[in-house]
DNA sequence: CACCACGGTATCCAATCGGTAACCACGCCC
DNA sequence: GGGCGTGGTTACCGATTGGATACCGTGGTG
C-alpha cells in the first residue's frame, strides 16, 4: 500500500511541512485505528516518523487521540471534523495526480 | 502578497517537495510573468530559491520557460497545461484552508 | 567608456528532516 | 516470574533544505 500508486513518490505533496501526515489522513479515512494498525500499511515509516506525525496532527486538530487502559492498552486515532474535512481536497490532489499520472512521467523523462 | 493570507503559513503545503512551488505557480495563474516580476509578490523568497523553483517546475512540466535576447534579455515564465490543470486541486487547498482559518487558529493555540 | 538592469550563480552556514537501532514501561498470560 | 504485545521514546548521525549575501556575464544606454 502506497508503494508506488500515491502522489507523494511522483509528486511528493507534503501536508503540515511533514512528509508522511498526509498518508496517515488517508489511512484514517475509513475509520479509527490503532497505532499498530496505522504501521502496516505505513510500512515504510519508521515508528519515530510516524508517532511524530501523529503528534503534529493531533496539536493542529486533524485527528483525536484516544487512550484506554484496560483491558489492553489500547490507543485509537480518528479523524476530527476538521481532518475529515481536509480529505476532501487532499482526494483532489490524488485524483488529478491519477489522472495526470502519464503526463508526469513524461515530463519526468525529458 | 502571501504573507499572511496563504495556507503555506499555518498549514504548509508543500508541492513537488518545494516549499514555495505552490506559491509560484499561483503567481502565474493570470498569465505570463517575468523572473523579476515573480520576485515582487515574493520577495520573501530568496532569488537562490526562485530559481530552484521554477527549474523544478519546468523540469516536471508545469512551467514553460522562454528566453527572448532582443530588445533586451527577458525570461518569461508560464504555466503550461499540466500547470494550469494542477491550480485547481491547488485552489481547493487555500479554499478549503480559508474556510477553516478559525479553527486551524484555535487548534494550533490549544 | 561607464553604468545599469536583468536574470540569475556561488558560497557559506545553520537548522531541520528523517532513518536506524536500541531501549522502555506497562499489563496480560502462561 | 518470564516472555510477549502494545505503544511508544531516545540517541545518534548523515543528508537535505533553505536563508543571507555577494558576485557575475550580457547587452543596451547615456
């Protein structure tokens, strides 16, 4: 999962100055989910990149962070209002980055 | 210009890895521009990153550079078609970012 | 010839970013 | 009580970013 299919490899898009916040948005879009959940499909980033952008997104109010103690320590990221409503023009950016893909690498090339 | 009004400034977006691509690009929206012409509305941008800028964003194909030597030496910048289709997924950000504007304040306060 | 505008370059340096790897506290479960 | 899973933190370090500043070649122009 976002290997090579996202807009951050050809066209790195970087949300709040942090490279990886606008993947962890997309990765929420469907859902809460736990920090060990949020890893698999963000292989690719290191738990201090990921617990940082987790942690900028949570002061500027895109997610909400929920902890519970029993009967497992179990912590849940959801989006709030604000991060679900910032998926609307973040789907944007995908959607041209999808359907602009051809011209892009062509543009790349030369 | 750009000094206060623009999301790159609570909430950086940064397009093609660059920090002020965005900017540039929304620079040349109403047509064709000149390298000093670019650097009044930002001036806040050294020339150093000027010029990385728009050389990245010739290189991906989003800005078309013409160099006229007569009468006098002018460099004109402007958006190819690929630029101007990336203004609109572009616009959706800073409208989206003005909308939220009281609440990305708040956010960030508490 | 001297000077100026234009469109950049060159150099230096500090700060930030981000990856690796190791470590850690807590509570459950065998 | 020893190990495991969870949800991280910490230290270290190299690479990258980007800001300030000075400089530069070319071609008019007075």
């Amino acid at each position: 999962m976002f290997e090579e299919i996202c807009p951050s490899t050809l066209l790195p898009l970087r949300v709040g100055g942090d490279k990886w916040a606008g993947l962890v948005l997309r990765c929420l879009e469907d859902g809460p989910r736990r920090y060990s959940e949020l890893r698999v499909p963000l292989a690719r980033v290191s738990p201090k990149m990921l617990t940082q952008s987790l942690r900028a997104l949570e002061r500027d109010g895109f997610v909400r962070r929920t902890e519970y103690a029993a009967p497992v320590r179990r912590v849940m990221y959801e989006l709030t209002d604000l991060g679900r409503s910032l998926l609307e023009p973040l789907r944007a950016f995908c959607d041209w980055a999808e359907d602009h893909w051809d011209e892009l690498l062509d543009a790349r090339e030369s």
